[in-house]
C-alpha cells in the first residue's frame, strides 16, 4: 500500500506543478485538486485507489492538452 501512497502523492505534486498555469489561476485549480483528493482519502481498497491514479493520469493528460492547444492557437494568431 506504501508504493500506491507514494504514487498518489507523485500524481497529486505534478497536478498542482501544472496548475500554475491553469487559465483560472493557480488558486482555483488548487481548491479544485484538494478537494477531489481529499474526498478521497479515506479509500482503503488498492483496485479503488489504482483505478483514481489512472482517473487522474488521465486529468494530467487532459490538462497538458489544454496548454498545447492554448500554445498553438497563441502561436497561430501571432503568424497569421
């Protein structure tokens, strides 16, 4: 269970890494982070909690995203 605990704390450090940039600011999206991993906390059964770290694999995923395409429009519009 200790390898799970040091994942979750690895997933949750790069979450609030990539939060800095985040559109609404970094205060927000902090709140936000807190709240889903503090929800849950409590959860015990290592399929639950291998099942969250894939859920928020999958937000990184979709954040990183999110800058790129930000990136690229910004980039588009200075050259067009």
């Amino acid at each position: 269970m200790s390898a799970l605990r040091y994942q979750v704390k690895g997933i949750y450090k790069e979450l609030l890494f990539l939060g800095r940039s985040y559109p609404l600011g970094y205060d927000y999206f902090r709140t936000r982070c807190h709240a889903a991993f503090s929800k849950a906390a409590n959860i015990t059964d290592e399929e639950e909690v291998k099942k969250r770290i894939e859920l928020a694999k999958y937000v990184k995923k979709e954040i990183e995203a999110l800058y790129y395409l930000k990136k690229y429009r910004a980039i588009k519009r200075m050259y067009t």
